[in-house]
C-alpha cells in the first residue's frame, strides 16, 4: 500500500501562510467515459478534507471549489458502472482561473481526443497553468501540446494542499485517507455482526479466519462450535448477520485486498491464495462490495513501483 502520510513532506513543505489565504482555489477534474472511480473519489475526498480543516480553523476566504467537468457535460460512467454528473467545458471558459488541473484517463479518451473543444480547451489551459495531473497515469493529448505531471494524482492533491495549509494539515488528510481506505476493506467483513456474539460463534468465525485459505465444510466450523450442523449455521446467521458461507467469502475477500495492496502478485495468485478459485470470481465479487475491479482497488491503494 503506498504510504501517504510517510511521503506528504515532499508534497506540503511549505509552511502555512506563504500563499494569499483570502481566495478560492477552483480545481477541475475532466472525466471521460470509463474513468477510474477510485483514485478519481480519493482527490476528490481529499479537497473535501482540506475544506472541513479550513471551516474548523476558521480560515476566512480560502476554499477548494472542485469542478467534474467532461466535453460536452451531462452524465459520464466510470469503469465500475456508477455514473457521476459533469459540467461542460465550454462552461468554463476562463480555464486560466483554474488552479490545477486533474486529467482522467479513460475508454472515452480515445474518441475525445478528436474533438476540437476539448483540444482548444486543454491548450488554453495549458499555456495558463503548469499544475496539470494525470489520473490513472499515461494520458497524452498530443494534438493539444498535453503532457500531465506523472506524479501519483492523490499526493499531487496533498501537495497542493499542503502548500495552502501546511504539513501537518496535509499529514492529517493523509492519514485520514488511508484508515478510510482501510476500513472499507474491513467494513465488508463485520457489516451487520451483533454487539454480542457467543463465545461458540465467535470462536466459529475466528477458525474460518484461520483457515479461510484452503476448502471448508460447514460440518468442520459446526464441530468448532460444538452444535449440530443445522443449529450452527442458524446460530451463526442471527448473531453474525450472515451466513458462514458468506462470512467466510467475505474473510477471503478481506485478504485478497490486503495482497492486492501490498503485493505485485497477478489477480489470479492472490484470488487462489486466499481460498477463492479464480482471479475472475474475485473481480465480480470485488464489484459486488467495493464496486471496483481488482485492478482498480490495487490502482487507488498504492502508487506503482515501477518508477522506483
């Protein structure tokens, strides 16, 4: 997982006061159909945070205003199927007011490219502006002289903030960010468990933890719990919320983000070394809670080391 909290000080280094606090820092994040959602929402999210710190500290007059902006407005899809509402950039004609400038990369890329409006919007911006970022790395509009910084679009966001607020601030945005990203892999494991489990379930569930990797009868996990089959599973629904099949999938899927976050590993080795039969059975049941491909969740959990 790419530790953000660990590598903000290269991104925030300037001390709070250094820039005019009285005005508003219009940000712009352009979206084509097919765009990441992950890393799209984490820029997002930490713009949000930066805001809620200057409401806190009764900063007067500076605030993040992020604009979703697309070529012709209107609803554009992401790669996990949830559509976001754009504005035109025609609609923002004045692109020098924009404070930086955040690129999504996308399936649509390939057809906008062609589109006169979006080539004149982005030079404009680009003879304005130098903070021009990349989501999802690798976008290059050569008709329009685009060439987005290559750095990691989230720590681009820190670093914008930190220059505004400070380090520390942009430590807290950091670190807020990570445990968000980490409870949501954890949340789908305990969703809907009961304040109070008996020691029988609770041992239950901690022996489908241990042994989530490898095939489980629910006769083994009943004789855990020292009840009869039936008696088990009716037991474990009620006080867990959820079927033990269901539990342990979701154990499984538990562990297969962890890997994905901290390992190189191809989808399919993670899926099998955590109990589920095929990178693609991953993928779906990824979508199904995350609403993300494995892909995706790895993309928003860590930078690539390649550049290293």
């Amino acid at each position: 997982m790419k530790n953000y909290s660990r590598d903000y000080r290269r991104y925030a280094t300037q001390p709070r006061g250094l820039t005019d606090e009285h005005t508003v820092r219009r940000v712009g994040l352009t979206l084509f159909n097919g765009f990441s959602l992950p890393e799209t929402a984490l820029v997002l999210e930490a713009f949000h945070c930066a805001n809620a710190i200057i409401k806190a500290d009764g900063i007067d007059g500076l605030r993040f205003d992020v604009y979703l902006l697309s070529v012709a407005g209107g609803k554009i899809a992401s790669s996990s199927a949830v559509s976001v509402w754009t504005d035109s950039v025609d609609s923002h004609v004045q692109a020098g007011d924009f404070y930086a400038l955040f690129v999504a990369d996308g399936a649509g890329v390939q057809n906008a490219q062609q589109d006169d409006r979006l080539i004149t919007w982005l030079q404009r911006v680009h003879s304005r502006s130098e903070r021009i970022f990349s989501i999802s790395g690798g976008l290059q509009l050569q008709a329009a002289g685009f060439h987005p910084g290559d750095s990691d679009p989230l720590q681009a966001a820190l670093s914008l903030i930190g220059n505004d607020l400070g380090v520390e601030a942009a430590r807290q945005i950091a670190q807020r960010l990570e445990q968000r990203l980490e409870d949501q892999s954890l949340a789908i494991v305990r969703k809907d468990t009961s304040i109070i489990v008996s020691d029988q379930i609770r041992a239950s569930a901690r022996w489908l933890e241990m042994n989530a990797y490898r095939p489980i009868a629910m006769e083994e996990v009943a004789q855990v719990a020292s009840m009869s089959e039936r008696n088990f599973l009716r037991r474990f629904k009620l006080e867990m919320g959820k079927t033990p099949s269901d539990y342990l999938l979701l154990v499984r899927l538990s562990r297969c983000c962890h890997l994905l976050a901290e390992t190189d590993l191809p989808v399919d080795k993670v899926a099998r070394r955590c109990g589920i039969s095929s990178g693609g059975r991953l993928s779906k049941v990824l979508r199904k809670h995350l609403g993300v491909t494995p892909i995706e969740y790895r993309a928003s959990r860590r930078k690539s080391t390649d550049s290293k």
